[in-house]
C-alpha cells in the first residue's frame, strides 16, 4: 500500500512538472505559473482520502453540475479509493455503488452494471460491518435497476432475431433474480412492511409489463406496494407521504386499464370481456380516491392517465367521469402542443360525442364548431378531414333546432365529398340521400 501511494505521488509530481515546462516554453507568465504550480503542489501533498472527502463534498453541493459531470467525478471518486483504501471491501463497495447510480442518473444503465455487481460481491464479503449491510440492498436495487433499463432498452426491444430475443430473455431473469434479492435485504435491515421495499416493487411492476406484458404479477407487486404506503400514511400523513400514495394509485390503475384493454375480445358476454370490464372498474375505484380528476394533467403520464381513465369510462357508459377526464387532458394538451394541433382537434371531438351522449347538444355543437375551425387552420377550408366534423355538427345543430346552420354544415359537407371523392362516390351519394334538416310538422288530422 506504500508503494502505491509513492508511485501515485510521483506521477503527480512528474505530470505537475512537466505542465509547468510546457507553459513556460509558450511564454506563459512566470507568476502565472508558479501560482499554478503552488495549488498543484498543495493538491499532490492532500491524500487520497482528502482527495475522497473533498470530491464527495463538491459532489454533495453540486447544484448545476451536470450527470456527466457527477459521472467523472464518481470515476475519480472510485480511483482514489482503489489507492486510498485498497483493503477495505466496504469503501470499494461503496464507491462502486455511488458509481453504479451516477451511470443510472445519466440514462446509462448498461456501463452500470459491472459497477452494480462488484457493490454487490464487495458488500456481501464485508457483510460483518453493519453499514455495508445496511448499503447491500440499495446495491442491489442499483443492480436490478440497471438490468431492468437495460433490458427495456428501446435498441434492444425492437431485435427479433433469436440470439437478440435470448440475451433480452437472459437480462430479465437476471433482473426479476436482482429485484428479488433486494427486496429480501429489505425485509431483512428494515422489515416487510417497510416504505424503502416500495422502489423494488415499483421497478419489478414496470419491468414485468414493459417486458413481458405480465400485468398479474405487476398488479401484485403494485397492490403490495398500495398496502405499505396505506398502512404509512394512515395517521396523519405528510404532503410527501400523500402524493406518492396517488402516483402508486395512479401507476396500478394505469395497469389494470392496460390489462383491461389486452383482455377486451369485443364480445360483450365472454369471460375476457366481463374481466376487462370489473378491470375497467376497479381502476375507475381505485383513482375516485387520488386527486386524478380534479388535479390539472400536469405531465404527459398524468395526460396519458386520464385518456385511459377516459376511455375506461366511455366502455362503462360513465360518461361524467369520462367527460372530467377528456377535459384535464385537454387542458394539458394545449398546453403542451398548442391550441391548433390535430391532437387537440382529436380529444374535441371526443369530447362533442361524449357530450352528445349526454343530450348536451348546444356544448357539443361548440366542440365541434372548435373542431372545425382548428382544421382549418391546420389543413385548409378545403380539405376532406372537414366532412365527418361537419356532418356530425350538423346532427348537434339539428338536435337544437338551428335548421339554416345545419343545412349549411350538411351542405360544405356534401361539397368537401364531391370534390375530394367524386359526385358518384359513396360518402357524397350518402350525405345527398339523408333527408334535409327540416323542422318537425306534426301530420294534420283527416
């Protein structure tokens, strides 16, 4: 160990001397230099392990460094260790760990991986010392972690041939075996029921559905992970407490109206389509306790939630939740791609339907007024995605009475087919044999 430190030393010495040659050979300013010259010297001087401390302490109140930047410095960090302690198994363990989650926090989980096993195979050998027991199952969530992104990598989900499909089947079983062991450590330093087996269970669940689709396992894994966070925050619980609660009602409803939607078979009396629809109900239960419906959609995962929860309830035929949940998202679409985006124009028009299911005729003939208007301004007054918003603002302007408007609507709808499709096509014959909007005239008795 004391011939390394020397040898460190001296390579320190010998790069610090040769730098300072270089820049006095380019005419650099003798002060300048020497300046240089005396911090190196007062760095080379500094041990390893206050060289450690004092990387540590930048990286602990580095508020605008960047993930490449803690990556280098955690690099630094293991090198140093590797000369300061290089008997200690528990440091290098955990300079490894530290390493292992700078590469995950920089979307770089596949350099990770080594890093995550030598934690693991370190900690485990110094597992005497309490404090390498305690840091043993964020090891191994780092490590399963790192298999789990790995393997939902999107380079490698799209590889259908067979040595690519085996690896990506070898990396998830390598995973679930990781999840698996780190939730055992869990349950072994801080007990079964505890909140810090939530990540494990969260990772698990999402590996299981972005992998393999196995939504069963993921509802458990889910469920369990509801139970621990119920049983924590039943008395009394914090704000912190109370939004990771909904985010875990939010992602085992986001689920189950997945698994709802794999298992609808389009026949209304068959055993997947009733499972789909008790699915479908449980998650409409399950977020009527979250702040889904009345919180705006503030994320594209919340916006991407209420679309679900939204078309969720239009196969329930509940269709005020279902209208809620279109209007959140709305908000959050607009907000994100802009009022004239065909997006929006979409979930409009999803809307004006809903809303016409519910006999509120003059809020969808808006809706679809929106709609038109904003397809206009994306396509041109003369483009054919104009007819069926034009034909189904018709319908809503005939269920209010407003004969002239629908005619009006009826007919650019029958010219928008004409001169897209032809005279004698059959979306312009079907529009021109529908019967005029015309106002009701009760038969007079004879």
């Amino acid at each position: 160990r004391a011939g390394t430190g020397r040898r460190w030393t001296f390579l320190r010495l010998h790069n610090a001397t040769v730098v300072m040659v270089a820049q006095l050979a380019r005419g650099a300013p003798a002060g300048l230099v020497l300046d240089e010259a005396q911090e190196e010297e007062e760095e080379l001087h500094s041990s390893p392990e206050a060289r450690v401390r004092e990387l540590e302490g930048r990286i602990d109140h580095a508020t605008s460094a960047s993930a490449l930047d803690l990556v280098g410095w955690r690099c630094e960090c293991l090198a140093l260790t590797q000369i300061a302690w290089a008997d200690d198994l528990f440091q290098l363990g955990r300079a490894s760990f530290l390493l292992a989650r700078a590469y995950l926090d920089a979307g770089m989980p596949f350099p990770a991986i080594p890093h995550a096993e030598r934690a693991e195979s370190m900690l485990l050998a110094s597992a005497a010392r309490p404090e390498a027991e305690a840091l043993l199952p964020k090891a191994l969530l780092a490590l399963a972690d790192s298999l789990s992104r790995a393997v939902l990598a999107p380079g490698r989900r799209g590889r259908t041939s067979q040595k690519a499909r085996g690896n990506a089947a070898a990396l998830y079983k390598r995973a679930a075996d990781a999840y698996h062991r780190s939730l055992l450590a869990m349950h072994r330093v801080f007990g079964r029921g505890h909140v810090a087996c939530c990540p494990v269970l969260r990772g698990w669940a999402r590996m299981a559905v972005g992998r393999s689709s196995d939504f069963a396992l993921a509802r458990r894994l889910l469920a369990r992970e509801l139970q621990i966070r119920s049983a924590k925050g039943v008395n009394d619980p914090t704000a912190a407490e109370s939004a990771a609660l909904d985010e875990t009602r939010r992602e085992l409803a986001s689920n189950m109206l997945l698994e709802a939607k794999v298992a609808s078979s389009g026949r209304d009396n068959s055993p997947s389509s009733l499972r789909a629809a008790r699915l479908r109900r449980e998650a409409i239960a399950l977020l009527a306790g979250s702040e889904v419906e009345a919180a705006p959609a503030g994320t594209m995962e919340a916006a991407r939630l209420r679309l679900q929860l939204a078309e969720a309830c239009i196969e329930l035929e509940a269709w005020g939740q279902a209208e809620a949940a279109l209007v959140s998202a709305i908000g959050y679409t607009e907000h994100a791609f802009g009022c004239c985006d065909h997006r929006s124009a979409a979930l409009w028009a999803e809307l004006a339907s809903i809303r016409m299911r519910q006999q509120r005729h003059e809020a969808a003939a808006a809706d679809y007024e929106h709609v038109v208007t904003v397809l206009e301004l994306l396509h041109g007054p003369h483009d054919e995605r104009l007819i069926a918003p034009c034909e189904k603002l018709c319908h809503a302007l005939v269920a209010l009475g407003r004969w002239r408007d629908a005619r009006l609507a009826l007919g650019r709808a029958q010219r928008l087919a004409c001169a897209r499709y032809g005279v004698d096509s059959q979306s312009a014959l079907r529009i021109a044999q529908a019967p005029p909007p015309e106002p009701w005239l009760p038969t007079p008795p004879l």
